[in-house]
C-alpha cells in the first residue's frame, strides 16, 4: 500500500497516512466504470429514472437448472431495476417448471419462451448465443428498449438499478479483476474465431451478466452464433465457450459502460473485494443441481 508524508508546519510533528485506494471510475476509452453506490452511480440513475425504461432480463433455464427460477426471479421482483417496467423472458425445455406462475409485482410480466432440450454444456454453450439472437429478433426486440441476459442460478441480493443501463453492457469478471493482463483466459488458438492476440484486450468480462440496448444486443448475439458455427464446422471449441467469443467480440466492440464485480460476484479465494456484491453466484447451487 502506498503512502504519503503531510508535514504540519506548527509543530515539529510528521504524520504517515495510508493513502485510500482509488477505485476507477473510468475505463481507458472513457466509458463509464460503474460502482453502484458512487456518486456518477446517482447520477445515472436519476438522468434514467426520468424516462419511462421498459427492460428485459432473460435467462435460459434448462434440465436441472430449473430449480434455480423461482429463487431467482423473486430476488429479481426486489433487487432488479425497482420501479422501472421489466418484462422476464425465460427461455426453457420445461415450461411447467414455472407452474404454478410466480407472483409479480406492477409493470413487471413474465414471458416463457419453448426451446429444444439442450443437455450438457458443451451443447448448450454452441446454442446459446443462436437461441438470445432469435428471441431478441422475435418478440423481444419490439416489446423492450433493454434486454439483459443472465445466467439462471444467480441471485440479486443488492439494488441493481438504472445505472446499469447503457447502449452495450459488460460486466468484469470477479476473479480477474485488477489482475495482469496476461492472467486473461482469452482463447489462444490461432485456429478458433475467438482468438486473442497477446496485444489485445483490455479487461475479461464474465458471460454471466451482460446487456444493453437491444439493437446493440442483438449485434453481438448474432456475431458470435456466427463465430460459434464456424468454429463448430471446423471441430473447434474456444476454451471458455462462449465467454470466449464475448470476450472477442467485446473486444472489437468495446462497451459504453462496464459494471464492476459488484454485479456478477461469486464466493472464491480470487475473487475481488468488493463494496456491495449485488449478483451473487447461488450459494450450494453445484450440490443443489446434484439433488
């Protein structure tokens, strides 16, 4: 930890103090580095607050996975935009998991979604951009302004509102925050679409929360399906699935605003500190999926 010396000129005294950490507010390209409880946090949320926002947050629930919808949108009815119109779209292999329907408060509606049965995550880590880009396409894209994609087995613990908002949206990985670039899991192989070259990239973004408008939205589900297919006939897999052609395509595209590890936060010895976790990682959710 650095310090400074401050020298009291009327008495023969010298103070150490710790210097206070500065937490950035900025990326390097000047888009907003977003800390919910920092004052341009406020104001974002007040410039926002003064529009009517109509938001989507949708989450693909399939197989086990199930058992994690009801917790997590009711922790999204008290956490997730307060106040604000949201429509959930849960896109599912089991639509009677949501039987009987969750009880929601006003201006907030649920949308289920069929999708085919996608057992293990390599299959669903090839699908998953393809099924966000068909359903921002039809209906999402005429029904909200935003849609953010979450994964299921998270829970909202801390108010995450308008200050989230912004044309295209990445969240920072928890574990790799603040550490060197070349601790990045970016996909190495020359041969897959979502390689990294050693010069490139200025953060890792987790795939477990990201948004945005959703003609921005839209945008980079679509390119990466496409990487994901071409990688797929050519027998390639990235490393990290589909974070992997995220992280590629957001580094081409970088995003007007990034949320800090406040908003996608789970309990490891590497992860962050942070000031408030919001978006936690379901605490058991491995050996619940294994009930």
């Amino acid at each position: 930890m650095q310090s400074h010396v401050a020298t009291l000129p009327k008495k023969n005294k010298t103070i150490v103090k710790a210097a206070v950490p500065q937490t950035p507010l900025e990326t390097p390209w000047g888009a907003p580095l977003v800390w919910g409880d920092a004052r341009n946090s406020a104001v974002r949320r007040a410039k926002f607050a003064q529009r009517e926002i109509h938001t989507g947050l949708l989450a693909l629930v399939v197989g086990k996975y199930a058992k994690f919808v009801r917790h997590f949108l009711s922790s999204a009815e008290t956490y997730f935009l307060p106040g604000q119109t949201v429509t959930y779209y849960i896109l599912t292999d089991n639509p009677r998991s949501l039987d009987p329907p969750i009880e929601l408060g006003p201006d907030r509606q649920l949308k289920v979604i069929p999708v085919a049965e996608l057992p293990g995550w390599e299959r669903l880590a090839h699908r998953r951009m393809s099924l966000l880009a068909d359903a921002i396409r039809n209906p999402i894209g005429s029904e909200v302004e935003y849609i953010f994609c979450a994964d299921i087995d998270q829970e909202f613990v801390a108010p995450v509102g308008e200050e989230i908002l912004g044309h295209l949206v990445a969240t920072l990985h928890p574990e790799l925050y603040g550490m060197p670039r070349n601790a990045f899991p970016y996909e190495v192989e020359e041969v897959s679409s979502a390689y990294v070259e050693e010069d490139e990239g200025d953060y890792y973004y987790t795939s477990e929360l990201y948004g945005g408008l959703v003609s921005e939205m839209y945008k980079l589900a679509r390119a990466c399906s496409l990487l994901i297919l071409q990688d797929q006939a050519n027998g390639v897999m990235a490393r990290g699935l589909e974070e992997s052609y995220l992280n590629r395509y957001l580094i081409n595209h970088r995003p007007t605003c990034v949320l800090s590890p406040e908003y996608s936060w789970w309990d490891s010895a590497l992860a962050a500190d942070v000031p408030v976790e919001r978006l936690l990682e379901f605490p058991n959710g491995e050996e619940l999926l294994d009930t």
